[in-house]
C-alpha cells in the first residue's frame, strides 16, 4: 500500500472522519452508479451507497491492503446491493393513476416496476479509471434505460458477475474474492448472465445506433419530438417513431408496443385538450424531459419525466416516469403562468 495511502488508512482507523473522505471520496460517484445498476432505482442506489460508506467506516479495520480501497469498496458495494436485492420486497406496481385519460389496452405489463432514472448530471465523474481489458461496455451503454432493465431480469449472484467482469472489467480472481466463491462459479455464471441478457434484449442488437450526445443529429430529432407533442400533433410524432416502438411508465405496469399501438397511447394522452410543455434534462446518457401540465388557471404542473430512446433518426422508445423524480433533475414541481 503506497505511503500517503497507508497514512490515510492509519488516520481512518484512529477515527479521522476527514481521512477517511479522502480515501472514498474519489470512489463515491461510480459506486452510486453501480448501486443503481444492480437495483434498477435510483432512491435504493442512494440508500445502498450510504449503507456502503458505513460500513466501511466500521469495518476499516478489517482492510488489509491486499486488494485496491477502490475494489473493497466495490466489494461492500455489491454485497449490500445483492442483499437488497434477495431479501427486500421491491416496489409494487402501481394502478393507471392519470386524471381524465383511459390506458389503452397495454400490449402487456411490465414486471421491473421499481426502475427509476438515473441524472446524467451525477453520471460525471462517476467514470471509473481505464476498465479492464475483458470489459465489453461502453459507458454511455451500460447506463441506458433498456440495459439497465435488461440487468434487472436476471438473478442477483448473476447480475452482480456480469456488471463487474463485462462493465467494470474486474479480473475474475478480483471478483471471486468480492463474492467469496471460486474463479470457476464466476466463469460459470457470466455464461449463463450473457445467454440472459441476449434473450432480453435481443432486438437491440439489430438497432442502429442513437446519434452522439448533444450531435445536430440528436437536437435535430428531440426537436422535433419537442414541437410535435406540445402541439399535440399525432401525425408528426408517430413519423418520428420505429416501427418496433415501445412505451413503458414504470411503476405503472402498462408497456405497449409497436407504431400504431403507441400512436393510439399518444393520442389517448394528448386527447381531450391536455397540452403539455416539455422541459429539457438527461437521463442515463438520454434526452429527457419534464413533463409540465398545462392548468385551468395557467399553472403547468409537473407530471412526470420522459426519456427518449435513439435509434438512428428515430424514436425507438419512451419511457415515462412519475413527476417525484423530478427534483433529482433540477426540475421544479410546477411552472408559472405565461
């Protein structure tokens, strides 16, 4: 353990509160994000890291020096997420709670109904040092909306493998040690995690790829997503679409899926006077949006959060969330009258 290192260690044990944010402070944000990719939610990545960090407070003791401060800490991490994820009783799904409007008939309902969204603006710095050579992920990637989801259908042990050998890029050894199994269980079970994660997502391969953050490629299409729904103009938005299109809304369990299903999701959404006013953001490395009400009395309230999914000049999904995720994004509960 380097000199500076070990002093700071020594000073954490001796209860120097300032020591030891020095030496997991660096580590804070991609623990955040790697919490969040275990469990999906962003308010139980929150909780997970701060159960972290305690836990390492206490347990400093135990850290020989072996293994990086880094890779304990992704140690505590995982354990904690895998404990959440076997023993707690995950959000329920929620009824259809949208006032004046009546859900189409869903294609079929959703079973990940804890998933929240993750804001890009904690996403920097959250980038880990170079990731090792067997990692398989780019960054913006293992964040987006379907790979997070895709993580969330598979078994914990599993999803705990895959994320630190395919995104994290731990050698298999490091992990073995961090789930106290052996070099071939990890082998074995990073088989199985990559035959599940194809078969959740196997549409996503044969996609064109979203256009670069913040491209005229990507400003050119939010824009015109931007006019078409605030001016409630069906037409102009499904053109926008793919054909495979799909809209989510957890923790409402409704998903719907292809062009003409999601034009009729739309038009039930958009009928009926409501007019909206779209608020930018980002969310796990997406163009995102507040979604602002138009009132009787000129007040627009907030009432939820988009998220757009790319696929090359095209909307190939949109996910809907409930407008208390809003304040993580900076975005107000309502808007004045104009």
């Amino acid at each position: 353990m380097e000199l500076v290192r070990a002093d700071l260690v020594s000073r954490a044990r001796a209860g120097d509160g300032e020591a030891f944010r020095e030496l997991t402070e660096p580590h804070r944000r991609e623990l955040h994000v790697h919490c969040y990719r275990m469990l999906g939610s962003f308010q139980d990545a929150e909780d997970a890291l701060q159960e972290t960090l305690l836990a390492a407070w206490r347990g400093l003791g135990g850290f020989d020096g072996r293994a990086s401060i880094r890779t304990w800490l992704y140690r505590i991490a995982t354990n904690r997420c895998l404990s959440t994820l076997r023993s707690a009783a995950r959000r329920p799904a929620k009824a259809w709670d949208v006032p004046g409007v009546e859900p189409p008939e869903p294609t079929r309902l959703g079973e990940i109904a804890w998933l929240e969204p993750f804001p890009d603006a904690l996403l920097e710095g959250a980038q880990p040092g170079p990731l090792g050579p067997e990692a398989r992920y780019e960054r913006t990637e293992s964040v987006s909306l379907a790979f997070v989801t895709a993580l969330q259908a598979l078994p914990p042990r599993q999803l705990a493998v895959l994320i630190l050998r395919d995104v994290l890029g731990f050698p298999a050894n490091e992990v073995a040690a961090m789930l106290d199994t052996t070099v071939e269980s990890v082998k074995s079970a990073l088989k199985r995690a990559r035959t599940g994660l194809r078969r959740s997502r196997p549409a996503l391969t044969d996609r064109e790829p979203a256009p670069p953050a913040g491209s005229p490629a990507e400003n050119a299409l939010v824009a015109h997503f931007v006019r078409a729904w605030e001016s409630a103009d069906i037409d102009a938005l499904v053109a926008l679409l793919t054909d495979d299109v799909f809209v989510s809304m957890p923790p409402l369990p409704f998903e719907y899926e292809g062009r003409d299903v999601v034009a009729g999701f739309c038009a039930g959404m958009l009928g009926a006077g409501r007019r909206s006013d779209l608020v930018p953001a980002r969310a796990n490395g997406q163009p995102a949006f507040g979604i602002y009400l138009h009132g009787p009395n000129g007040v627009r309230h907030g009432t939820g959060l988009f998220v757009l999914t790319l696929a090359g000049d095209r909307i190939s999904a949109m996910t809907r969330f409930e407008n208390s995720v809003l304040p993580w994004f900076g975005l107000p509960r309502s808007l004045p009258s104009r």
